[in-house]
C-alpha cells in the first residue's frame, strides 16, 4: 500500500512506533504532535488518510475532527484511548470513518486502512450489483437473491439493508441509520432499528444468532461484512 | 421498613376520617340568648300550671335549675341571661305585687337579691366546671395527638411525607390551614401544605429562622398576623417553618382557647422537629456506613487489580527480557512465540482496564451507571460470540454454540454493559473449560429473560454461590491461575445495575460444568405503529 498518511499523535513512543511501521508498509506518513500543527498540515497538502489521536495536548479530540472535516473529504481514522462506545458514536457521527481503541495491533491498523481505501475507491464507482458470498443484491431493481432464489423483503427492510451495502463495509451510527431510513425525527427511537434489524437477519443471515454478513457493534451501530 | 411505612400512612388515613370534620362547641350568641329566653319561659308556664303544688321555695329551685342547665349546656351568655330573666319572672309572676315590677315586701327584695346572687353564683361554678372539663378534654385529646403524630411519623423515612403527613394531622385536629415552608434568599420553598393556601410574610419567617422561637398571630411578636410561624427545623440547608392560620369562622376551632391552642401547636410542631431529626441522625449514619463500605471496597477494588495486571505484566517482562538477553540463538519460532506471548497479555490488561472503566462507572454515586436503551440480545450475543471466534482464547480453540428463540422480546438494557457481562463469563468459562465448549442459551421464564452461559469445565466449587456478595472474591486458585475476582465483581454489579439476578450454578442438564445465568425482567414492547413505511 502507499499513500499520504497524516498522523496526529502527542505520545512520542506511540508516533515512533506507527510512523515506522507505516512507513515499512510504504506509506508516506507527516506525523504532527499537535492539533494546530495538523490544521497548518492540511492547509498546505490534501493526504489519502488522516490518523486522528483524541486526546490532544491543544485542541479537544472532537472539535478537530469537525475542523479537518470542513476541508478535508477523505477517510479519517481515529486512534484512541478512549473507548467508551458513547465516545465513539460521537466520534463516529461527526465525521469519523472509523474508530480503533487503543491498544492495537498494527495488523488491525493496517486492515481497517484497506477497508478504508477500497470504500474510498467503491465511492467513485456507481455500482448497484453486489454479492455477499452467495447474495446476490441488485440495488436498482431492489432484489436479494440467494443462490437464484429471491428473497422478500419488505421496503424499510430493503431500504436498511441498501443503507449499509451502499456503506461499503463502513460502520453506521444507529442515528445516521435511523436518519437515513426513518428521517430525522426517529434518530432516538433505538428500537425501530432492533425489531428491522432483527427481522433482516432472519432473512438475510443462516444462523441469526451468528451473523456473518450483518454485523453488531453494540451500544454504536452496524456495517456489512462480506462485501464483493 | 417500606410495608412498615405503608402501614403507617393507612394507619393515618383510618385515623384521619374517623376523626371527620371539626365541630363548633359553643354555639353563637344569638342561639345562647335564645335558649335560655325559652328556657326561662318554659320554666315560667311549668311554674305558673304547678305553683300551688310547688309553693314559693319550689319555684325559685325550678328557675335554679334552669340556670344551672343554661350554664352548662349554652355557655356565658346564656347563664347570665337566664339569672337576669330567672329573677325578672320570679318578680312578675310570683313576687306581690303579682304582674308588676314592684316589690312591696323587704322580705321580697331579699327573696330577688338571693335569687339573683345564688343563680351568678351557679352560672360562674358551672361555668368553671365547663371549662375545667374542656381544658381536660383538650389536653387529653393533646397528647393523644402527638402520640398519633409520632406513632405516624415513626414509620416514615422521607422528610417530605413526614412533613406533610404532620400538616394533615394538624390541619385537621386544630382547624385551619397549614403551610410548612423553607425559606431561600430570594424565594421560599413550599414542603407540605394542608387546607387553603394563604401567604407567608418573607421577613417574618426569616425572623422566626433567626430568632429559633414563634411569631405572628397570638404571640408577643407581630401578634396581628392572621397566622403564626412556629420553627421545626433549624439547621441552615434544611432549615423550615410550620404556619398555621386558624379558620375565621372557628375561633380557636376545639381548643378551649388561643394560648391552648398555640400551646398544643409548639408540642406537635416539637414533635415533628424531634422525628426529623431522628430520620436525619439515621440518613447520617447511613451514609456514613455507605462510605466507609465504600473505602474498604476502593481498597479492595485496588488490591484486586494490582493482582490482576501484576501476572500479565510478569510474563510480558519475562518474554521481552528473553528476546533481547538470548535474541541471537532464539529460532524465528521461538521469538514468534514469544511475541504472541507478549501481544496476549497486552489485551488481557486492556480487558482488566476496561473492566475497572466499568467498575467505576457502576459504582459512580452521582450519576445514573445505565445508558438503558432497547436492545436484541441476539445482536448482543452475535457480537460477542464473533468477536470471541476471531481469536484463540489462551491457545485453545473454542466451540460456541448458541440456542436463541427467534420471537425474542426486546429488553430495556445498557448493551455495551451486556456484552461485556458476556465477555466477562466467556473468558472464565474458556479459561476452566479443557475442551473450549460453551453453550449459550436465552430462554424465557415467567416474565424474565434467562441468559444461560455454560461450558463443560469442572464447575463452581459449591462454596462459591454464597460468596457471590462479597467482593472480588477470587477462587483457591491465585497462585497458579488468573482469578476471577474482578470479572465476576463486574458481571454481579452489571447485573444490580439492571435490577437483574446472577447465578452461579451447575449445568441445567446435569453434565459436569458451570452456568452462569443473568435473569433480566422485560418490559412492555415498544409500539410498531410508526414503523410501516419509510419517509
């Protein structure tokens, strides 16, 4: 992999060790220690990633990332201690593409960094077939079909389910999702995701209770797994 | 101690209506001046139809009866009266010159003065009688009441009931509207209150705070306020006043007069005082038992995971002192180990943070721990599952198997609390079971969810269900094995904090091993109604 990675982390010990890693795996990596700093960054050269640490000597965590999002489009990773999943959501909700608590293993940081470059990359394809292993979803005529046998679902199922695929494998926010299927004046009724949620599983997964394609983080959202 | 206070608070209400609305013992001044008008009439014609049986001396007995029977039965007016018109008929009727006014006789006049003198004299006695009878019927019934009112009041531990279980009771035993206040610097706080509502002057309650003594209405301090102001409770954050104002048309309602009945109004007023100290000198001790059992839990809770992050700590240090003393004749396979080794513990001690970031937020006094919502506890148990199968816990491969009804209700929970409930009891049911096999079960049970988690490992020492109270217990085996005082100490706290029930207990279907189970009530379901259709 390659690309322009910007780093945003104050621990000294931490930088090093994700700067050279990156770096091995051939990234480009511009590692600054505080939020100004990124701010300047960002204003002279546009990176492929932004690697975003919350706790910042300068500038709270999540009021930089709404500052970055304002002229930054790209995939902004965030790496931090922080890992209750209030946290992440509001990471999550303003602006974040992903989250990794600390600590990690740079195996897992270099993972969600694939996920992240290949959504970049589905973004600027209009694609409306996709498979999840034998799926197969046709988004503009609204169908599911598993191995040639349609699948019914209903309109806010289909809708819910088309919300996550066209994600990418991204992780949503149960308000983002609710948002998108339900309008702006159901982000709070947690429940309406729940009982759609679990109705799309009975049809979609073969063993509910062991989703392989619809996947849960609790208490912050869910994304789809499997896409090809 | 709450049947004991419901039973109270019926006790009072049974009390309350047998009581029934007050009455009024002396009668106006219009109807005592009638009564003994009739009644001297009335003695008059008996007089008149019988005087020749009677005789003089009978008849002036006759209008001595009736006066005695004014005095007692109508009050002062009508005893004075009754003397006065007693002797007036006597005169008219039955003194010579009969029909007139005159007295011709000294004998006569001697016959109306004593007449006069002796009815004065009876009506005063009986009079003094009636009062005396009253006063002991008040103060009876005065203690009786703040007997009542500490019996009732005993059985409370809420201040706010127990001021306002006191304004009914004096309300209706004294007759008048009460208010207890709390003054603020710039407004006052209403506590309790009982009958019509009427206002407090600012200024004279801050003097009666001030001053610790009563004020207003009878008293020698602002006596021509319509109420008065009687302190209940001094000290400053929980200072409060009790103001009562008599009804306007009950004088002093059933107390024979004003100082009785300010009198009995300072005794249930100290009463009162004397009851919410108790409840505040119990709330103290109280507290003072939560924080010292909070101290020892904090030191505990600290030993606890000094323990816990020692051993991973142990062998990370020993690994990467291997590597970098021996780094030159390690095989590549050796070294590999080694860092698995170092990579494992590391998440270990990220599990042992996560889980003290819980305790602390369980066991945060001043903010609600649950972040409830509506959850699935298939999602729930989804997720841990797969996050659990990614990885091979400790080297040992693990077979989870899982039986989830698929008309699950939802459950008002705090899921990220749930599922690391669950990690919690998968990581200890992966650490003692050989074979890596756990079963997860959800199954109902009256109006409860039962989350089983159970593997096939030697089971819980039968000991271990009764320690589930005390804290961080940790199994016999410390010295060679990771405890799960602090895991366990989680999962019971998670499960308080849901009003929920954890058990220890052995396999549902007899085979050898452990089950862990969390029983959670569910709610009623939300509605569907809004759900048909997308916008």
């Amino acid at each position: 992999m390659s690309g322009l990675i910007y780093l945003t982390e104050d621990d000294p010990e931490m930088g090093n060790v994700v700067l050279s890693s990156l770096s091995r795996e051939g990234f480009k990596v511009c590692w600054f220690q505080t939020g100004q700093a990124t701010l300047d960054g960002l204003r002279q050269m546009q990176p492929d990633f932004c690697l975003l640490d919350l706790g910042l000597p300068d500038i709270d965590g999540l009021d930089l990332l709404r500052r970055i999002r304002v002229d930054f489009a790209g995939p902004i990773l965030i790496l931090s201690a922080r890992g209750f999943e209030t946290q992440k959501v509001k990471a999550l909700d303003d602006g974040a593409d992903d989250y990794l608590v600390k600590p990690f293993g740079m195996g897992e940081l270099l993972a969600r960094l694939r996920v992240l470059r290949r959504r970049q990359q589905g973004l600027q394809s209009a694609r409306s077939e996709w498979t999840i292993d034998d799926l197969v979803i046709d988004l503009n005529r609204h169908s599911v079909e598993r191995a040639g046998q349609p699948i019914h679902l209903t309109p806010i199922e289909f809708t819910l389910f088309a919300t996550l695929i066209r994600a990418k494998g991204q992780l949503l926010t149960h308000r983002k999702l609710l948002q998108a299927v339900w309008g702006s004046d159901a982000v709070d009724q947690t429940h309406y995701l729940r009982i759609y949620m679990g109705k799309l599983r009975a049809k979609i997964e073969r063993i509910p209770a062991e989703p392989t394609i619809l996947l849960t983080e609790t208490g912050v959202g869910y994304r789809v797994c499997g896409l090809t | 101690m709450q049947h004991f206070s419901l039973f109270r608070t019926l006790a009072y209400k049974r009390w309350s209506k047998r009581l029934g609305p007050t009455t009024e013992p002396f009668g106006g001044v219009a109807l005592q001046l009638g009564v003994s008008v009739l009644s001297t009439a009335f003695i008059t014609g008996v007089s008149r139809l019988f005087e020749a049986q009677l005789h003089l001396p009978g008849v002036v007995m006759l209008f001595f009866l009736g006066v005695v029977l004014c005095a007692y039965g109508s009050g002062v007016y009508a005893s004075g009266l009754s003397a006065l018109l007693s002797v007036g008929a006597f005169n008219y009727f039955f003194v010579e010159p009969r029909h007139s006014l005159l007295v011709d006789a000294t004998e006569s006049w001697l016959t109306l003065a004593g007449l006069l003198f002796l009815s004065a004299l009876i009506s005063s006695l009986t009079l003094r009688l009636q009062m005396a009878t009253q006063r002991a019927q008040w103060q009876q019934s005065q203690s009786e009441q703040a007997r009542q009112l500490l019996e009732l009041l005993i059985g409370l531990d809420a201040r706010e009931t127990m001021l306002q279980v006191a304004a009914d009771l004096m309300s209706k035993f004294l007759g008048g509207a009460v208010q207890v206040l709390s003054p603020r610097p710039d407004t006052t706080h209403q506590l309790a209150a009982q009958g019509t509502p009427f206002d407090v002057d600012h200024r004279l309650l801050n003097w009666v705070l001030a001053h610790g003594c009563m004020a207003g209405w009878g008293t020698a301090r602002e006596g021509h306020w319509p109420y008065v102001c009687v302190p209940v409770e001094l000290p400053a954050e929980q200072a409060c006043v009790l103001c009562f104002q008599p009804h306007p048309q009950q004088a002093f309602g059933m107390a024979p007069s004003r100082q009785a009945l300010l009198d009995t109004l300072r005794i249930l007023c100290q009463q009162l005082s004397l009851a919410l100290q108790r409840e505040r000198a119990i709330r103290d001790a109280r507290e003072a038992w939560t924080a010292k059992e909070q101290e020892t839990l904090r030191n505990t809770f600290l030993t606890s995971v000094a323990h816990d992050l020692r051993t991973p700590l142990a062998s990370i240090l020993a690994a990467a002192t291997a590597l970098k003393s021996a780094q030159h004749w390690h095989s590549g396979e050796h070294a590999t180990r080694l860092l698995e080794a170092i990579g494992t513990e590391v998440r270990q001690m990220a599990k042992i943070t996560d889980n003290v970031l819980t305790m602390v937020r369980l066991t945060e006094r001043h903010q609600s721990p649950l972040r409830a919502d509506w959850e699935s506890l298939e999602e729930i148990i989804g997720d841990v599952v797969s996050r659990h199968r990614q990885r091979d816990f400790l080297h040992v491969p693990l077979t989870i198997r899982t039986w989830v009804p698929t008309d699950l209700p939802l459950v008002r929970v705090d899921g990220p609390l749930i599922s690391q409930f669950m990690d919690n009891v998968l990581d200890n049911a992966a650490r003692h079971a050989p074979q890596g096999q756990i079963d997860i079960r959800v199954r109902t049970q009256g109006e409860h969810l039962v989350l089983d988690v159970e593997d096939n490992g030697p089971g819980f020492p039968s000991a271990l269900s009764g320690l589930l109270t005390s804290r961080f217990h940790r199994g016999d085996d410390v010295s060679d094995r990771r405890g799960f005082g602090l895991g366990l100490t989680i999962c019971q706290a998670i499960a308080q904090a849901h009003q929920g029930e954890l058990t220890l207990a052995a396999r549902l279907d007899g085979e050898t091993g452990a089950r862990v189970s969390l029983m959670l009530s569910f709610p009623r379901q939300p509605t569907l109604q809004t759900l048909e259709m997308p916008t």
